[in-house]
C-alpha cells in the first residue's frame, strides 16, 4: 500500500511545473508583450510622423506653386520704351515689383499676369496686383501665409488690399531678388535704382512650422523644428531688360 501511494505522488510530481518554471514563463511572457508593444507603439508614431510631414510638404508645394506661378508672369511698363507704346497703354497705367524684408521675412508687391475672372464675361483681364506677407491670425495669433489679389490693378498701390491665408503655420517667407551680381533683399520698380526693371532671378523660401500644436492658444516657439522649401524662380518679360549690374560669371548662392 505504502508503495502504491509514493509511486503516485512521484508520477504528480514529474507530470507538474514547479514555481520557478512558472515565474520565467511569465516573464517571458511579459517581456515579449513589452517588446511587441513597443514595435506597434513606434510603428504608430512613425506613421503620424509621416502623415504630419506629408501635410507640412503639401502646405510648403502649394504656397510655392501659387508664389512661383505669381513671380514668373510678373510685369513692369516703361512707358519710355517703343514697344510699350499703344492704344492699350496709357501713362496712367501702373505696375509694380517691389520686395521689402522686416523681421527676417519678406513682403512682396506685384503686378502679374495671372487673374483668372470668377464671373463669365467679365470685364476683368488677365492682368492684377497681388501681395505676399506673413501676418498672424487674429483668433490664435498664429503666423500664417497670407496673399491677396485684386480684381484690376488699383490707381493706388499703398490702398488695402483683401488678405486670405495661403498656407498656415509659416514661420518665415524671405524673397531675394538678383541684381547682376549677388542677391539683393530689397527691390522697388517705382524708384530710381531698380526703376522700370524686373530681377532676373528671384529666390524663394518658404518655412514652416513641422509640428501641430494641440492647444488652440498654444505658441510657437523660436526651437519648434521647422523644414523649408528653397527654389529659383526666372521671369521671362525681365529677358529684354537691362540688369541693375553686370552679369557675373559665377552665381554666388548665399544660403544663410
């Protein structure tokens, strides 16, 4: 009988886990829950980090196209000159290219060929005035891309002109104009250096903020990461004209 029941325990005994077994398992257990976490934790913040870069690359190439679109087909009369001559243009017709930068960002003014009339057989042609700046948004303070455009060229460039935001959370638009020989920050068609000319080449950056703030009265700071989106821009009517000074012979690209 005695024989009977330790052959028993003994067969139990072998059959079962002991506890030490039991607390690796878990642990194992444990860590691989950790690490596959982990993996689907990363997975799904590398996946909001490139949605958010894909709207912050998308927001930067729509702001550039309408910039590049506005600056190619920029216009100057000079009344002085034969070809400008006619019953189309008077001398009270205006145009404008002007550039001006304050506080590391540019403002742009310009007559340009690219109004398109939003009522069939309107008396609008292809010709406006258009402006670039950075403002901030008056409901968060936010700064913002903003471009405005008129229906004709006004009489009055210095009168307000209707702004709508192009492109949110830009922190930075700067415009540099070539003169000949470096890229100026200034550039004014109504006076006497650059009177009646068109830069040949106009560099455009745009930056913008990378991340979104979650908080609507949250502010951007000077260290919030951002990305830029540099590009030259050739305007063709400034071919004919004569350049402010010499070609040079190398480009001199300053980046900073």
């Amino acid at each position: 009988m005695r024989l009977g029941q330790d052959k028993r325990l003994k067969i139990s005994d072998e059959s079962g886990m002991t506890l030490l077994e039991i607390i690796i398992s878990i642990a194992l257990l444990l860590v691989m829950t950790i690490a596959t976490s982990s993996l689907l934790t990363n997975g799904v913040d590398m996946r909001l980090e490139l949605s958010q870069r894909s709207k912050v690359n998308h927001r930067l190439a729509i702001a550039m196209q309408r910039i590049t679109e506005d600056i190619q087909h920029a216009f100057v009369l000079n009344n002085k000159r034969s070809e400008y001559q006619g019953a189309a243009i008077t001398r009270s017709t205006k145009s404008l290219f002007y550039i001006r930068q304050w506080d590391n960002n540019s403002e742009l003014k310009l007559t340009t060929l690219t109004h398109k009339p939003r009522i069939a057989s309107a008396h609008e042609s292809d010709q406006t005035f258009v402006v670039y700046r950075i403002e901030k948004d008056k409901d968060n303070q936010r700064p913002h891309l903003f471009r405005g455009e008129t229906s004709a060229i006004p009489t009055n460039f210095e009168d307000d002109v209707p702004m709508v935001i192009l492109a949110k959370n830009i922190k930075s638009l700067r415009i540099q104009p070539w003169d000949g020989m470096k890229w100026e920050t200034e550039w004014n068609s109504s006076k006497t250096d650059f009177r009646d000319t068109l830069p040949r080449m106009v560099k455009v950056e745009v930056e913008a903020y990378t991340n979104e703030l979650e908080d609507e009265t949250s502010q951007y700071g000077e260290n919030d990461p951002t990305t830029t989106l540099r590009t030259v821009v050739s305007i063709p009517l400034a071919v004919d004209m004569k350049e402010i000074k010499e070609r040079s012979k190398t480009l001199r690209w300053d980046m900073n």
